[in-house]
C-alpha cells in the first residue's frame, strides 16, 4: 500500500517540478525579461534571411543584424538601437497553410465553375 502511495505522490509532483522549472532561469523563465527581443526580418529565400535583433538593456543595448541560413547564424553588423518601435507582432515571411487554401478557394470561386 505504501508504494501505491509513493508514486501517486510522484505522479502528482511532476506537473509541480514543471511549473517551478518554466519560472527559473534555468528552465528559460528569465529569457522574457527583456534582454532579446526581435526587432525585424526580411526573407531573402525560403531557408536565408535577415533579422535584426536587440539585445541587452537599458545604456548596454545594441541592435544585431544577422544573416540566418539553415547551416549558421553570422552576424554581419552591429549598431545603436535606432528609436523605439512599437512592440507589434512580425508577419510571418511565408503565408500560412490556411491563408493560401483561401487564396486558392477565392481563385476557384471566381473561374465559375
């Protein structure tokens, strides 16, 4: 009877090991403070593009432009943040599945057939 007790315990402290482990540095909880925060991007081609970034904060922060290939990541120039952008969400490069279904269903619709 005890060891059905001893892993009912253990089963019930996985979900609680978890929720601690996302809340500590180590478990990336302290990624989302604000020291990276994606700035811009532009696709040169289906696996190659350039993204800036910032990283850091306050007096130490700096903009990263980085070229981004499925291989590697090289950073090809670093600057002074350039103002405040607004913290609106990036469109994706690629439109997704639901969007070109759409686009294509609108195609069909308007051949008449």
């Amino acid at each position: 009877m005890s060891s059905l007790i001893w892993f009912i315990a253990i089963i019930a402290m996985i979900p609680v090991a978890l929720w601690l482990l996302k809340r500590t540095p180590m478990g990336g909880g302290g990624a989302g403070q604000g020291m990276l925060r994606s700035i811009a991007a532009l696709p040169l081609s289906t696996n190659q593009r350039i993204v800036t970034v910032e990283v850091g904060q306050g007096e130490a922060r700096r903009w990263l432009v980085l070229g981004v290939t499925a291989q590697s990541i090289t950073t090809l120039h670093t600057m002074e943040p350039q103002g405040e952008l607004p913290a609106a969400p990036m469109a994706p490069a690629v439109p997704g599945f639901a969007q070109l279904l759409g686009k294509f269903r609108q195609d069909r619709g308007n051949d008449g057939r």
